[in-house]
C-alpha cells in the first residue's frame, strides 16, 4: 500500500514487467551513449550499484549527479516542492515515477543553467 500510494504503481504492473536483467539493458540501450545520470539524491545510484552487483553486471556509469545536492548548493535548499517554486516550475505527472521525475529533474537543470549553473 505504501509503495501504490508513493508511486501509483500497481502490484500488476510489477508482476509483468521484465526482471533486472533485461530491464537495464534496455534501458542502457535506450540511454547509450550517455555514461552517467542525475537523480534526485543520491538513492538511484545507491539500488543501481546494489542491482548491478546482485545480478553479476559491470555498473556502467562513470558519473552521477545528485540534483539535490546541486539545488542546495546553488538555491541553498533541498526541498523538491520548494526548488520547484523558486525556479517557477510546476510539477508534471507522478512524483517518485521515473520517467516524470526525469522531467522535472531536466526542467529544474535548464532553469539553473539560464541562471548561470555551471555544471
């Protein structure tokens, strides 16, 4: 029930989609060839390199970019809702859904570089 309510993702959608393995390798052909990723904090990388190392796979990545990190240091503040608000971007989807919040990671990237973020 938490994670339902956390990510709208249904005990169906887990049961059919693909295990580990597969899943990271299409993702890594859908994203090559970049080398790295950001994610909010520092979790994703966390459970990439704990996947990579329970299923016997080379963790690929050479960067990451904890975006929370980076609005600290640049906003001085942490708090996804607030950074939101202070760049002037309205939230797009479901938070804690990968695909949007890779969105809302690139539009708060884009809204720091047109304020001089040097990355």
């Amino acid at each position: 029930d938490f994670c339902v309510g956390l990510t709208s993702i249904q005990q169906a959608d887990v049961d059919s989609a693909p295990k580990f393995p597969q899943a990271f390798a299409a993702f890594l052909s859908w994203a090559s060839p970049c080398d790295g990723f950001a994610s909010w904090g520092k979790y994703d990388r966390q459970q990439f390199e704990r996947d990579c190392r329970l299923h016997k796979k080379r963790y690929p990545f050479k960067w990451h970019c904890n975006f929370a990190g980076v609005t600290k240091n640049e906003l001085g503040m942490m708090n996804q809702r607030r950074v939101l608000n202070a760049l002037g971007i309205e939230r797009t989807g479901t938070h804690h859904r990968g695909n949007d919040d890779a969105r809302t990671i690139a539009s708060m990237a884009i809204a720091l570089l047109h304020r001089g973020w040097q990355p």
